[in-house]
C-alpha cells in the first residue's frame, strides 16, 4: 500500500499541530532512482488501552509517503476509546483485531503472522516515528544488503511528545550485546530483515518485559549483522503509566533469567566470558531494583555481581550502582 495523504486522512482533533497532525512526510516515488520497487516495510502495532496515545502512533506510520507499507494493529480488547480510533484509519490498514490476548509478544506475533514484508518492525500504540524514517530505512535495505538488523538513533518523548532527552546508538556486534545486554538501540528505531523471523522465531510469549531484548540477542546469536543508521527514526514514550515506569523491577528479574535461557541454548560466543556475562545480567538487576526503590535487594544483587566478576564493580554502572545501593538512595540514572 502506498501511504496516503494529509488529506485523505481523518482531520486532526482540535489543538493538534505538526507532526503527524498537520505535516506530512514527502511522498516518495513509486519506483527507486535505480527503477527497483521499494522494499516492502511491515509495521505490527500492538495495542491495548492506550487511546491517549495511539492516534499519534498510527498517523507518524501512515504520513510517511512511503509507497510499498504494510501496516497492522493487534489491539488486545481495549475498552478506553482506542478501538473507535483504529476504525477510523481502517482504509490504510492491512489488517486489524481487537481481541484478547496473552500479552504484547502474543499480540506482535498475530501481526508478525500477517506481516509479509522485506522489512518488519513493531511500534507500541504510544510510541511514533519521525518524519522520513522509511525512506531512511528502505535507502538502507538497498544500500547495505548485508544489514539484517537497521538500527538508528531515537528520541525520548513525554506524555505531551515533548523531546526529553537524546538517545544515541551505535554500531553493535555479537561480543559487544552480551557484554552489554542492552538494546541495539531504542526500540522504536530498529526494524529486522523478516527472514530472521524462520530462523530464529517470532517473540517469546514467556517474557513480558524484556522480550525484545531476548529476541535481538536471539538473532545476533544466530549470526544476523547489525547495521547502523546515523539518523533519528523512531520516539520512545515515557510516561507514568507505561510498564518501563511502573514496573521497573520485573524488567531486571526477567533479563537475568533470559541471559541464563540464551547461554543455556546457544552457549558461551567466542570471546566472552560467562562470568562476565552472568555478573553484567546481575547488574542489570541491581539497577532495576535500584529505580524501584528495593535498596536492600539491589545491594544484595550488586554483590552477587561483584562475586562472579570482581572487576564489574569498575565498570561506570557497577561504581554508579553501588554507590545509589550503598547509600539507600537513588539520586541519578545509570546508561548501559
């Protein structure tokens, strides 16, 4: 489907301005200077109860001028207005449901099912993208036919989309993820060959806060190439009702247990250290429980850290982790 226009879009409601409201991405060729079709983008929102957001989402994908985009929304049976707004961009919709389901990786994986595209990605219903972010990504897919995963910068939003701060990726590799055990960058700003989807598997409904992280450590496990894209291509939302905020312990707990699953399955890469691995995952943990305000277990699982790898405590989060657990307070956030 090529997206449609500003004006053969629903109007914005009112006090809404740029984009995706009243500015529109460029509306690209139908072929690439070479005369090669565009490569098919597939974009899956998940959705549920997030009316307060999701019309931003759905616009900042269908005002993109991109001519060859599959874009479907999962809803899991929202009751807050969402399902009303969904219906009213139908017409540019491969496909959509509201229905319940097991959760948000239950909820991608229905749309990664429908989902035929070169490229696939999924956009929480309060997350956007930038203006231009296909072409960026489908000039790359031409450009570095090696890149399996195309991962760019992004920013963070609040809950009046006003950019909070800047989050920077950077070129990644296999020794580099499980040392760091963080995203390749945010997860709105990064999209996947769909062939890795037969490789490797669609999401794992086990996790729920944590499995993007499982499924890109997957792949890279499995042999994909990460490419980096220096440019801003996706909006990352923080806002006090989002799983990030309220629940930042579970996202911790739920990393070291994928750490141990993946070294259990795929062993220990060329390079690595397991202890190395294990202490990092622990300091993840340390962290999470940090922000959720248990000092008492975030000492306990700093320690942990310290036991398997002495020289994790030296690394800038172990120093800035210890020292917020020690103390009992949390007083600034620790970065990957």
């Amino acid at each position: 489907m090529r997206c449609p226009t500003l004006t053969e879009l629903p109007s914005s409601p009112p006090g809404k301005t740029g984009w995706p409201w009243t500015e529109e991405g460029e509306q690209l060729p139908d072929t690439m200077p070479s005369g090669k079709p565009w490569p098919r983008v597939s974009i899956v929102t998940p959705s549920y109860n997030q009316g307060q957001f999701i019309e931003e989402t759905i616009r900042s994908v269908l005002l993109q001028g991109y001519p060859n985009l599959e874009y479907i929304i999962i809803d899991g049976g929202s009751t807050d207005g969402s399902v009303d707004i969904i219906r009213k961009y139908e017409p540019w919709l491969m496909y959509w449901v509201s229905e319940p389901d097991a959760g948000q990786a239950d909820a991608i994986n229905k749309g990664f099912a429908k989902a035929t595209g070169d490229m696939i990605a999924w956009l929480n219903s309060d997350d956007c993208y930038v203006n231009g972010a296909l072409r960026l990504v489908g000039e790359t897919v031409v450009r570095c036919p090696g890149g399996d995963v195309i991962h760019g910068h992004a920013q963070f939003i609040d809950e009046h989309s006003r950019v909070m701060r800047f989050n920077r990726t950077r070129p990644h590799d296999l020794k580099m993820l499980m040392q760091k055990q963080g995203m390749p960058a945010a997860q709105p700003s990064i999209f996947t060959r769909r062939s890795w989807l037969d490789e490797v598997g669609y999401l794992n409904p086990r996790w729920h806060y944590a499995f993007d992280l499982a499924f890109f450590m997957s792949i890279a496990l499995a042999g994909a190439h990460f490419q980096m894209l220096d440019e801003v291509l996706g909006q990352f939302r923080v806002h006090p009702a989002s799983k990030t905020s309220t629940q930042p312990i579970h996202f911790g707990q739920e990393r070291l247990r994928i750490i141990e699953t993946l070294l259990e399955r795929y062993g220990v890469p060329a390079g690595c250290d397991r202890q190395q691995i294990l202490a990092r995952a622990y300091m993840h943990k340390a962290r999470s429980e940090l922000v959720g305000q248990d000092f008492a277990q975030a000492r306990r699982s700093w320690r942990q850290a310290l036991a398997l790898y002495p020289k994790e405590g030296a690394s800038r989060m172990g120093l800035a982790v210890g020292l917020q657990a020690l103390l009992g307070r949390q007083f600034f956030w620790v970065g990957d």
